[in-house]
C-alpha cells in the first residue's frame, strides 16, 4: 500500500472560500491556511485565489491584474491601454521570492476607468468595453494575458501548489469579504500561469473541481458571442458563460444554475405549471450552454458566491456555517482549518445552487 502523499487523488483539484454575510473582512492568510490539509489534491501546476473587497481605495476603477512575457510586451500593451482609459495606478504586484515559485512572468496591475470617448465609439456600455478589451488583449497581443479584470476585486494565480502561491503573492496582506482557492491537479490541459485557477472576466471568477466533456459544444456557442477561450483549460468557458447568462442574458443565479446542471428532461416532465415550463424553456433555448461531466464550482461575484454541483454530485463538496459565515470546500477538513467550530455542515445536492449573499450595503 502506497503512504500518504503518493496516491493519485482521482477526484482532485482542491476548491475552498469563504464570505461573510455581514461584509467584514478577512485575511487573505485564512484562505490559504485552508488549502494545507488539500495539498494531495494538487500536484503543483497551479494554485490560485480570487478576493473580493481587497480595492477599497480603488474600488470606483477597474483592477487589470497582467502576466507579460517580458517588458517590451508590458510597454506595448501599456501605450494600447492609454488609448481605451485613464490609468490611475501603474504597479507591480508585490511577490515575494520562494523557492517552490519558479519562471514568473512579469506581474503587473493597473487601476483604469474607460476613457467616454473611447466607449462611445464602440457604442457599448462600460462592462462590455471592459470585456472587449480583456479578450482583444488575451488573443492578439501574444506574451500579454489579462487574468483578472473586475472592480474592487482581484485574482492571483501561479504554476505552484495552492499553499506556496498564498505566500508568493503576499495575501496576508490583503483583506477581503470573500475569497475563492483553487489546488489544480491537470489531467489533459498543460500546466501553465495563465491556466491556474480562478477564471475571471470582470467581477465572475470560477474555480472548478473536474472535467468538462461538452466543452467544445459550450466553447462553439459562447464564441459566436464574441468571446474566445485561449487560456488551454476547459473552466475558462464556465466563466464565460456564467458572464453570457447572467450579465447578458440578465438571468437570476438560480436559472443560470438550471442552464449548466439542468435537471433531466425526465424530472423536468414529472413537474407541473409554471416550473415545468420555465425549465423546459431553460434547457431549449440554452441546450448548448448545458456542462456535461462532473464537476464542482464556486463562482464569486460582487457581493456573493455561489457553490453548484453537476446533476449526478460526482465531486465533493461540503458547505459549513458559523456566525455571520459559510464555508464552502471539497473536504471538511479544509472547513475546519478556517473555523474549528463551524456548524451546520452539509454536502449540497447535485445541481442544487448554494447562493450566498452579503447584507446589502455592507461592502
């Protein structure tokens, strides 16, 4: 019998987070804490974190977090962001040198609000200009990758275990009223920065536990929308279509949950009135939007997070609750890190969305 640490986990990657319903803020040192007891659910090719609430002095301008291959990229890409906002803040993003972090890229982020006239032009709103920049930059400015793009908000990401990327990153220096964690155990898609978890694309970011096997379906249909997956990682489309259904298509969480994990046409018809004709509806108008495989996620957003499994409940995933805060991760273990006495833990249902909010104008 092989000892601990040596046995391929079929069920890996690691996913974890934490909100607080009142908006207080929390370390981004907790988070990572949380990933430790996880770590045989990684094999080092990427870890990362997404918090929300880290910007507070920036929270009216959008936060560009940037990989760039080398500086003549972060040049070139700079003189072309001048020309769609004002950039209030230029920096790197502060790391620190550990050994288990090798070969990072140029780490910058920048602090921008669209410029109108630009906007105008394009005859869109904000958010839309915002995304149309993320994918312009992401697909035609090789060696330059935006990985995060939301206001008051920011994801970090490495090729590392989950644990080590929290102390490269320095997150203990961040508080956030939410956070997101991922330890990425890659099966079929290359282990690189850009491919670590979460996913982001303004304010959504996704971290996803499993393996989507209607990917090229779900890819198809969301790049006729003008979105396009480059990051070699099948998540990358859950994010985009979380944006589509819910940004777009001005759907509620709980229908966007009934989109991705819709129930079966058999349970649909055993259903009656109003409920039978809203999910039928769901599941025809969006039949390609419907992710096939097992999988376990957590989407964040402002304000909230929003754990979902796939129909069948082939991940794990446990949710917990103490005081003003839920606990959401693939092993209770990794609840008990972040509170020892947390309460109420329970494993949600297949397709069964857990939706949790903070108290409105607590953030």
């Amino acid at each position: 019998m092989k000892p601990e640490g040596q046995v391929r986990i079929p069920s890996g990657c690691a996913i974890a987070a934490v909100i607080s319903r009142e908006g207080n803020r929390m370390s981004g040192k907790m988070i990572g804490e949380a990933m430790k007891p996880m770590h045989d659910r990684s094999n080092g090719l990427g870890g990362g974190f997404a918090g929300y609430g880290i910007y507070p002095e920036y929270r009216d301008f959008y936060a560009l977090h940037f990989f760039y291959n080398e500086r003549a990229t972060r040049k070139n890409c700079e003189a072309f962001l001048k020309e769609r906002f004002e950039i209030v803040q230029s920096e790197i993003i502060p790391t620190r040198k550990i050994g288990a972090i090798t070969d990072e890229p140029i780490i910058w982020r920048y602090f921008v609000a669209p410029l109108r006239s630009a906007q105008a032009s394009m005859q869109v709103d904000e958010k839309e200009f915002v995304a149309r920049t993320v994918m312009k930059i992401n697909t035609q400015m090789p060696g330059a990758y935006v990985f995060s793009s939301g206001k008051n908000m920011g994801a970090f990401k490495a090729v590392g275990f989950p644990e080590d990327v929290c102390e490269f990153y320095r997150l203990e220096e961040y508080e956030g009223y939410s956070w997101t964690a991922h330890g990425r155990y890659p099966t079929n898609t290359p282990g690189w920065w850009g491919g670590a978890h979460p996913f982001t694309l303004l304010d959504y970011s996704v971290v996803h536990n499993g393996e989507i096997s209607s990917y090229d379906a779900n890819r198809r249909f969301i790049e006729m929308f003008g979105y396009k997956c480059c990051l070699q990682t099948d998540t990358e489309v859950i994010t985009y279509i979380m944006d589509y259904l819910l940004r777009i298509q001005k759907l509620t969480l709980e229908e966007a949950a009934n989109v991705i994990a819709a129930p079966f046409w058999s349970t649909i018809g055993k259903m009656s009135g109003e409920q039978r004709q809203k999910l039928s509806y769901l599941r025809t108008v969006f039949s390609s939007l419907l992710i096939t495989g097992p999988f376990s996620i957590v989407l964040g957003y402002e304000g909230g997070l929003m754990a979902l499994n796939d129909r069948l409940k082939l991940r794990s995933m446990v949710v917990g609750e103490k005081d003003d805060k839920v606990f959401i991760a693939s092993e209770e273990a990794a609840i008990r890190v972040m509170e020892p006495d947390a309460e109420h833990i329970w494993a949600p249902a297949g397709g069964e969305p857990v939706i949790v909010n903070v108290k409105e104008g607590a953030f």
